[in-house]
C-alpha cells in the first residue's frame, strides 16, 4: 500500500466493487504514441463532427430570446423544447404514440441514463440479463452495483430467443427469477458485434419474457438504440419499445453523440411511468439536471433540420469507411477469419480461428501493438460468470474514429499480426 | 397504489431512501403563476448572464483548431487544458502550491462532485457532518446515500469549534468517530446563511479535526467554495484548503455556475490523490466525463480573460441586488427581525422572533402565497436529528435571479406578510 491507498474498508461498498475500465490504458496508448494506429476507440468520425452546424446554432441561439434560458440553470429532466422534439421524432420512427414529454428525460449521454436506471433499480446480488458479448462499460457500472451479470448468446439477427428461454428457466428453477431487475438489449447494430435485433426477435423476446418474468414490475428491458440513426443499408427494424404500447415495462434510450457531437454529451430516455419519478430523483441528486445549454444547441439543430441533414451525411461517410475495413480485411486477413458485416454503427466483429487468443497477454495483441496496431480483445465483451468459458478467439475493430488511410494502414498491419500468429 | 407506483422492495435501497426535493415544487410554483415574485430560487442574475462572452469564445473556438476535438469525446477527468487553467487560478488564490493537474477532476456542475464523493464514501450509516443549517440539496443526496447526516451550530464567523468539538467527542464516547467519513463546509458565503467561514476558525477546525479524527484516512473534509468569486466587499479569507498542503484531507470544490454560467454546468474538483481514483471510476461508470463542448467554452473565457472581467461586473451587480434589498427589509420589515449581511454570495438569511413558524404550513407562508411573494422556509436547511427541535423561524430569501423591480415589490409584499403575521 503506497501512500496513495486508502484502506479499502474506507470505501463505500460500490467503490470496492468498482475497477478501472479495461480498456482505458488501451485508449490512451496512442495518445503516448502517435505511430499507433488504433482501431480500438469507440469515437466517432472527427473530420464530419458538425462544427458549421453547431457555430450556426450558436450564432442563433446567442442573438435570440433564448440565450438567457440557455445558460441559467435548466430543470433535472431537461429542457422541455426538446424533450418534445424527442418527442417527435420516436413517433416519427414508430416507437410510439402521443409520447408525453413528461415521460422523457435528457441525460449526460445516454450512459448517464444506464447509470440511473441501475442507481434506481440495483441491490447487491440483484440479476441483469444482457447480451453475450455486450457494452463493457455497462459492464463496468454494474459490477460497481453489484449485480449479478449473466450473458445470453446472440447470433447475426441478435439475442437467441431459445438461449433466452433456457436461461429464463433456470433462474426460475434456482429462485432467482424474481431477483431478475434488468434485461440489456442493444438492438441496433449492437456494440461490439454490429448485430441488430430481428423483428421477429423482439417480438419472440417479449412474449417469452413475458411469461417468465412481471415485466413492469419486477423486470424492466432496456432497449439502448445508440446506434440507431447510423443505418447504412437495409430495412429499418420497429424498436422493441413498439410493443410496450402502455409505457409500462421498457426504457428506450438513445443519444446524439454518435449522430451529432459526443462532446455536448446529450443523450435521452424514454421511460415508463412508474419508473420515471426514481430515475429523476436519482438524477436530482447526481447532477440536477445535464448542460442546458448543449439542449438548447441540439434543439436548435433538430427543428432547423441540420440535424437530419447531419446524419444523412454520417451515414454515407460511415457506409464507405464500412466498405474499406471490410475490404482491406478480407485482402490482407487469412480467409479463415470471420465476420459479421454490420448494416450499421462504428464496429466489425472478427472471429479468428478457435483456438487463438486475442486477449491482452496473447500472441496476437502483442504482435499488434509492437507493428503498432490496436484493437479491443473481445474477452472484455463478455460476462465472467462462473463455470463459463469466455471465447478467447475474437476481436472489435472500429471504423469510426480512425481516418481511411488509417483504416487501410491498419488493417494491413492488423492482417500482418493475424498471419504472423496463425503461421 | 396507483399504477404508476413500483413496490418499494422492488426499488434498489438508495432509491427507497431518496424523495422529491423539498422545494421542487416550490420552484415550480412561480412559472404556473407569474404574478408570484419568488424570493425563493437560488438561480443567478439572468440579465447579466455572459452571452456576448460565451458568443465570442463559441465563435474563436468553431473558428480554431480546437473545434473538433471540443464536440469529440473527452476524458473521463476532463479537458486537460481547463483542468491546467483551474490549478494557475487556484494557485492565485493561493489555496496551494504546484497543484498538479492529475488532481483536479472537472464534473457536471460540483453537485456532480458531491455526488460522486458520496458514491465512493458512504455506506449505510456513515456519518457526515455538516453546517447546521446547510445545503438542502446535499442532504438530499446524502439521506439517498443512507449517511446519518449531523449537524453543527454555526454563527457569522461560520461554523463554532466548541460545538464541533462537542460533536466529536460525543461521536467518540458513542464509538462512533470512526463512521466519520466526511465533514462538509461551504466556506464562503454559506447557502443559506451568507456566512464565511473565519481565517482563525479555519486553522482552529483543522487543528480539532485533526485531533479527533484520522484526516484523509478516516476522514475527508470537503470545502465547497461555489460562491467565494462573488464578494463584494471585506478581505478575502484563505482557504481552508491552504492547510492540507499535502493534498491529503481536503476536497476544495469550486464551480463556474455562480461566477459563469450555470447552463454550461462546468464544475471542478481539487481532490486528494488517494481519493482522486476512486471518484474518477465513479464517474467512468457514472457518465465518463461531462461535456467536452462546454468545458472547452469556459476554458476560453479563462484564457481570454472575459472570465475575470465577467466575475468583476457580477461583484458590482449582487451588491447592488444585495444593498437593495436589504434596504427593502429594513425599510418594510418589523424592527425585531434579524438579519446576518452577507459580504457575498447570493443569500440573505432573516430570523422572526421566536415562536414564529415560517414553514409551509405556517401562517406566514400562507400569508405571503396569498400575495405571491416566495420564500424558503428555514427548516429545510436544517438536519433532521432525533430529539433535536428545528428552529422554525427562519428564512432564506435571494437577490439572485430575481429582478431589481422584483426585489422591491417582493420585500414590500413579504414585509407585509410579516406584519400581518406579527400582528
């Protein structure tokens, strides 16, 4: 214990259970090294991030009425105007209709609102359900909470239903099932494989949860659609929201961060009723209420439709930053590599042969870093639960933040390591 | 039960234990019925607020290099160069030497602090003493945390060392001492008070806490400085925070709210090393980082010296707001209330004769709804001790954000009200 230890009995129980994100000495690696080309970060594309669209809904903004509101403290749920015009727009893509800006609260990213939830929800030994492999900053908050985190299979149209019912089972069969507080679903072109949720899926999945669990009650699902607004291609897939017509049983959160700017960390919930009142609280205490100002600028860029125009341009950017990761990986990869190719969001999946171990202290990511490549080891994305073996033979790549000459740098280098290990 | 209730045992433990600010609803009053003048919200000066400095740091930062890095994710700490920014001005204000960056943690407004200072301290029946009266908002979070929250007497010198060593020497004969986890102060002008805490208090509290409690292993002071750049007039006091020059005891928070503006929700902390991870992973998990937008927008004003400029002008305005309505009160209220001058800040704390109720269900709250003047009543500031009795005849009123017009009619009406209720 060095000077700066504190004695952990010092602690709250949550910050004993709480440890340093995994990938955080990942992430700042390249800052240390700029020759490092990282395909690890989960940021977005820097070169589109919307500095006109944002100086002119400042300049707007700053000669209106509006100002003064915008920079006084807002409320704890967040500015009505766009609570309204979230509002709007999840009745525009059919989550829902009438939505009441009552029901809905604007957060610091939606991250913030998964912190809530779980702060509102989550005693020690309380059971979340999630996707196996998931988000694992998620993961991060609640093994602070002290939940027990158990994962279920997806395939490339999502969360198997059948593994879902098994594990709905089983919870019922050792007791546990009332203990079943949250079950985590990305639905649009999920972190980290880029699979989304079928139609039928949500459908599958909400009639089995049904009957396993009191959903509303006992059992909340949170549908994360972070991702949502970056489709590239192909139909879009009805929220999952869709079939909670009352408002009862499902949180429905998404952001501007992935489609707008992450640096005005605004994101937002749709939140059912009986639930609503303790997220808010939790939130009066937290923060009361997130920058008022950044609402008032993506407002401003909602009702102008800069926003709308904004993401149609991602869209196209992100498609064809899609199209050369894929390319240069299946030119410079061993055809043996698999992999999910997303219809949307910043990630690609790759699974190399079983048997190899992408993980931190394997052959792989150490050849990596050494030709100067980064990548997320994809054991970070699944549930350690006991008796489970995470697979060790997969690997999260990001197009999103890194620049197409970095892209197809990186991939070759990536492609280098993968056959320098597989030889 | 109505449908939108959850049973409690299906809520997480801090959830059961939080409940709706006591003066949500008072807040929410004047914006259903504009007549009423409120004395009662502690937001800023609105008319004063800096639009044409955030105009012009918005337009030199979308014009910059800057940009896009600003409207990226940030870190989890926050911007680098803000958090630089925020050790020179403390240095400046002498509050310590060489402070280092990796120290200073900026968050969502500094109730984002608290909170999270909280989250990585308390457990269920962990003590923290406070000013008595103090920050409702605090006790708010500190009751969802579960602390056995305690208080101690203050006067215009702030808070009375014979009564915190009082306290501390009951809480060592109970056995008690070591759940002593925090002591919070706000150390210039106090909300509700308008009290700052002595230069010789100070030396004297260190020194007696020290003696009673294991300071930065045990114990944390926290030293909330939200309002310390509005004096408007007297000699600064040095920080409490200038005797832990170790950075080992003492949390000093600080806060662009006051001094800014409170819709860019910029926040800042100067935190013990051994505590410093503890609330960094906190935050990781709670929204990994504020916004990067509105931290790189205060920075600016830092640098560019609008900020000092803006802190001058505000100085001037408060006391005018300040003189004014103390005018107002001498002017219009009876002889025998008392009234402690605040050298700055936001508050002015009133005291009836004793016996009368100022509490919502009291006559003279009645009285002055009925005439559409607000006010917070007193007993909110106060902890809720078993078998010790709230004093119930005092009152917080601001000169915040309420107009110069306002401030006259309002202390007209509430003066009348006190008149009537004396009668």
């Amino acid at each position: 214990m060095d000077m700066y230890d504190l004695p952990s009995e010092m602690l709250s129980a949550k910050a004993r259970r709480a440890t340093d994100p995994p990938i955080a000495w990942l992430l700042r690696m390249p800052i240390e090294d700029p020759e490092i080309i990282s395909l690890a970060a989960g940021f977005v594309d820097e070169e589109s991030l919307p500095a006109e669209e944002v100086a002119e809904c400042a300049r707007e903004l700053l000669g209106s009425d509006e100002i003064n509101a915008s920079l006084q403290y807002g409320t704890t749920p967040g500015f009505l105007a766009l609570r309204e015009e979230v509002c709007r727009m999840l009745e525009r893509q059919g989550a829902g209709k009438s939505i009441s800006p009552n029901d809905v609260v604007l957060t610091g990213g939606s991250q913030q609102l998964l912190h809530l939830i779980t702060d509102a929800l989550i005693n020690e030994g309380d059971i979340v359900l999630v996707e196996d492999p998931t988000y694992f900053v998620y993961m991060g908050t609640l093994q602070a909470a002290g939940a027990r985190v158990t994962g279920v299979a997806l395939d490339e149209k999502g969360i198997i239903p059948e593994s879902l019912e098994e594990k709905l089972r089983s919870l019922q069969r050792s007791g546990d099932i009332s203990r079943l507080k949250l079950v985590y679903l990305m639905t649009y072109f999920q972190n980290p494989t880029g699979t989304s949720l079928a139609w039928e899926r949500k459908q599958r999945l909400y009639e089995i949860l049904s009957r396993y669990c009191e959903l509303g009650k006992t059992t909340f699902v949170v549908e994360d659609a972070a991702y949502k607004e970056l489709r590239f291609e192909g139909e879009d897939i009805p929220y999952l929201k869709s079939l909670d017509s009352e408002n009862r049983s499902v949180v429905l959160m998404g952001s501007f961060s992935k489609s707008f700017s992450p640096g005005l960390r605004v994101g937002f919930g749709w939140v059912p009723r009986q639930l609503h009142d303790h997220v808010l609280r939790q939130k009066g205490n937290e923060d009361f209420g997130s920058s008022n100002f950044c609402q008032h600028l993506v407002h401003r860029a909602l009702v102008t439709g800069r926003y709308s125009r904004h993401v149609e341009m991602l869209r196209l950017r992100y498609r064809k930053k899609r199209d050369l990761m894929l390319r240069r990986l299946a030119e410079h990869f061993p055809s043996d590599v698999q992999v999910i190719k997303p219809q949307g969001g910043l990630y690609v999946w790759a699974s190399l042969p079983e048997g190899v171990n992408t993980g931190c202290d394997g052959e792989l990511f150490k050849e990596a870093l050494r030709i100067k490549v980064l990548y997320v080891p994809g054991e970070f994305c699944y549930c350690s639960e006991p008796g489970v073996a995470k697979p060790t033979n997969n690997l999260r790549i990001s197009f999103g933040m890194v620049t197409e000459e970095d892209i197809a740098a990186g991939m070759a280098r990536l492609g280098e390591a993968v056959r320098t290990v597989l030889k």
